[in-house]
C-alpha cells in the first residue's frame, strides 16, 4: 500500500471550463494514461446539465467506455438528485457531492441553500448506499470564498459533522480558488480529521497563487493522506495564460516521492499523462517539475 | 520591527547569468524600486571577475552609483580577497562571501577547496570587522549540489560551526539549485539556528520546482526571520524560459502578509519593482502572485 492516495481530477475539474472542445476519445486516453501512470482513483466527469457545462455533456458515455479499464476506480461528481439518477446502470466507484461553505457560492454555483443540497445529498447517500456506491462529501471554498472573502471555520465544520454524522464514505476539503494559507491548511485538517476519526479526508488544491505545494505539505503533516490533483494543472480559470489552476499531480507526486512518502504512481508515465493533458487544455500550462525534468531529457 | 526581513537579490543573483546586457542605470532604477517598497537591504552586485561574469563589470560603479539612497543598506556579493579590496571607498553596508557545501562545486565555481577559501575568509572577515563592514557567510548547494549530488547535513554544520566560532554577523544558507524539500529545510535550519544562537541566519531559496513558498513557510517555522528572494523570481538559469528562477519576493511577501506576519513591504509598489525586473531578465518570468495581481487590475 502506498503512504499516500492521489486522486487526479483533470479530466473533471481540469477540462470542465475550458472552451477549447475536448472529444470523448481524447478524455479517454487521457484516464487510460493516469491509470497506465498508476492513478488508478480519477474523478472522470461531472453529471451537470450539458447546457451549463457542455464540456461535460458526454459524460454518461465517457463513463460508459471506461467500463473495461479494470484499474480504474472512476469517480463522479454530482450536484443534484438528477445528476445521481444519470449514473444508474453505469460501473461508478463513488460520487464525488459538492457544496460550498458559503451560501453565495452555492446560490451561484448550484442554485441552492446550503440546507436545500444537504437534504437532497442524504437521499442520495441513503440511494448510494443501497446501490453499493461509495460517496463523497465536498465542502467548495472551505478556505476563502470569492464572494464573501474570508470564511468561518465553523462554517464548514458543522457541515462536515453533519456528514459524517450521516455515514458519509469520504470527506473532501475543497481550496476551490486556491487562497488557502500552509497555517490556515493546518488548523482547518486537523479539527476536520478530529471530527472524521476513521472516514478518510481528502484535500482538493488550487495553485492560484502558488501556494498548493505548501499547502498539501501542511495538509499532510496534519494527518491528511489523500489529494485531489490535477495532471499537468489544467483547471482553473482558462481565461488566464500563465495563471496556475489545480495543483499539478506531477508537482505533488515529485514532492511526496523526493521525501520517501510512496505514492505508487510511475513518475515518467505521469510525465507523460501530463503532456497529453496539457495538450488537451487550452491554457496548455506547464507544471513546474514536469519543466524541470522534460527540459533534463532534452539534454538542456 | 517588522516581524520577518526580506532581502532582495535580483538586480545580483536575478541579472548575474542573464546574457541580455543590464546598464547601470537600470539596475540603479531596480535597487530605487524595491528600497521605493521598502525592501532596505538590497543585494546589489557582485565583485567577481568582469571575463566571468560580464553583467557584474560595473559592481564599483554600481555601488558608487547608491551612495545617495539614505534607506539602502546595500550587500555585495564577494568571491575573494580581491574583490573584498575592490569594495574599499565605497559605501557597502555588508558583504556576502560564499562557499559551497560541496568540493566539486568550490571547485568549478570559485576554483579554491572549502579550506582555501575558509582561510581567504578569515582574513577577509579580520579585514572587514576593522573597516566596520558586516559580513554574512553564505552556504552554496546546502541542500543538494548538481555535481555531487545528495548533500550530508554534517558538511554545511561543520563550515557553519567554524564561521560561527569565527565571529560572522550572518550565516546564510542557500538553496542554490532548487532541490530542497520541506522536511529538509525544517531539519537543515533547526540545526544551524542551534549553532548560530543569537547571530542572524538567511536562508536563499530558488522555485525551479516549485516548492520554493512551501520550503520558506517551514524555514520560517524553524525559526529563520530572514529571507533572501529575487523579485519577479528572477535569476535561475537563464537558457529555460518558463523555468522558475529564484524564489519570487513578491510570492514570498504574499505569503507572510496573508498570515499576518509583517515584513514592512509596500506591496502594491513591489509588484511595481518586480514587473521592472521581469523587464530586466531575459526569462521575463511572472512570479505567481504578480500573475494573479495584475491580471485582476487589468479587470481578468
């Protein structure tokens, strides 16, 4: 067993905003290439109505030709009943249910109440639950939010007690604008994993502000063993070149992997899953280490 | 008192290696800029040799050029006894003499043994204390070397001991290649602080893969309070655009400003000195929150 979990999110969250069309076959290669790496948990897509998100208008097909990679545990997000009812019949692992900590974000985002999706969530845990499909419970924003700015510890500690409460699978802390602080990443995991005990924690990263390395340092020491990466770091606003979006898996698999932490993930295979994923996105970023080592194969 | 002390080394380490030719005045433009932000001490040249190092042939003029900006407290790197001597008659508030952790690396870099230049540096220091001039005694590849490889904390422990003994006003310990992780820097700079007692430690960083901000936030929970950076992050190797230099001031001060911790920079007017000195480099780099900064000015 590897010493810590990754799970690679760049076909949801790293392709979900970007305009540039990304086909069914190329979202594809891009799992075939994590799994190949040894990422074998990947959020694959999000059931969101296409109209809101057309870059993820194919995801009932996508996850159907998935079904042969033995390898894979293909994860979902989910905002709504509806989205759940669209993942019947298909080979999912786990749905991955998303809330802010905020209700300006979740008005925006999802067009609910922080109550409204916690009532709908349970139906759909206790749904999950007798469908043998684990879930995940995502608080967005858990550290800023870029509509009510600073966001209150309590805030997201109460929601995570009341899933856990419920007997969610897993419990994900989301720095969904990448404004999170290494002290504040510290403070916040260590009361989430109080409050969690034996159901796993994982930390979802941005690199916004180039930060996300330091902030999963944090998070680790706090006890948190799991992180949502992104290949490449795809993701994040696509409007802004040069800008960082999701922490890059390569960046988080180098640090993990220089320090002795084993991840079991093949770092040239990443290497490579990185490349393709960058090609798919329209910012085309270039993650740190991934810079580092391709420039080295060059022989520059 | 600011909390944490910053001392930029761009218009030095940022411009050194870069081919594109810097004049006076826009290195003098530079140092006006971050003093401007209130970044006091400025490392602001250095006295190699003008063949080895053509952008640094006007260190004298340089200096010289300073000697009016009442708030500057102006560093020069120093290689030998020679340079040391070209410093005479100028105002130098501190000179940083630099050893490798590493043979080969003396070897390559200043062509002297660690004893050679220990014994050079003694007889500088001798020198210096009786001109009234600082002397800080910096640490190269501390934390890995491009030759050797792996560095044993012994070897900088041992030069930080003597240099100590010797009575230094500073120690400095750089992170010359980049290749530090956090767990090392926590454990790196809990022993030197030890040896160092109450004389001030530096720690030098460089981004090249990308954990420059993470190995920062655990110097400074070591207990470092001083910090050398480069503004925009420049510097590194020039040949690699996109390729991270040194440790950007601008992403550094973000940091401790988000958590409270202050470092007397106006950062409005440092992003101003750090989007000249991108000007300056060839790598025209964007540190990661000058990025996200000026973008959101621009109204992105």
């Amino acid at each position: 067993m590897p010493d810590v979990t990754i799970i690679d999110v760049s076909p949801r969250d790293g392709l979900q905003n970007d305009p540039k069309p990304v086909s069914t076959e190329e979202k594809q290669q891009l799992v075939r290439m994590l799994v190949d790496a040894g990422v074998e948990k990947v959020e694959v897509t999000s059931f969101v109505h296409p109209k809101k998100v057309p870059q993820m208008a194919d995801a009932k097909e996508l996850v159907h030709s998935l079904a042969h990679m033995e390898d894979l545990e293909p994860i979902v997000l989910i905002p709504n009943l509806k989205g759940y009812e669209r993942t019947k019949e298909l080979r999912v692992s786990e749905i991955n249910w998303v809330s802010a900590a905020t209700e300006t974000f979740n008005a925006k985002n999802i067009g609910m109440s922080i109550d409204e999706n916690m009532e709908q969530f349970l139906k759909v845990l206790g749904e999950a639950k007798q469908d043998g499909i684990k879930t995940c419970f995502s608080v967005a924003v858990s550290f800023g939010c870029p509509y009510e700015g600073e966001v209150d510890e309590e805030q997201v500690l109460r929601i995570v007690r009341r899933v856990k409460e419920a007997g969610v699978d897993r419990i994900g802390i989301a720095d969904t604008i990448g404004i999170a602080t290494p002290d504040q990443v510290e403070r916040l995991m260590s009361k989430v994993l109080e409050i969690a005990g034996t159901t796993p924690v994982t930390i979802h990263l941005h690199d916004t502000r180039g930060l996300g390395l330091a902030n999963a340092y944090m998070a680790y020491r706090a006890g948190v063993r799991i992180f949502e990466t992104s290949a490449s770091g795809i993701g994040g606003c696509p409007f802004a070149p040069g800008a960082a979006g999701n922490l890059a898996t390569e960046d988080l698999v180098y640090l993990f992997e220089r320090m002795n932490i084993s991840t079991g993930i093949d770092f040239e295979k990443l290497l490579d899953a990185a490349d393709y994923a960058a090609i798919l996105s329209s910012k085309n970023p270039l993650g740190r280490i991934r810079h580092v080592e391709r420039k080295k194969e060059k022989g520059n």
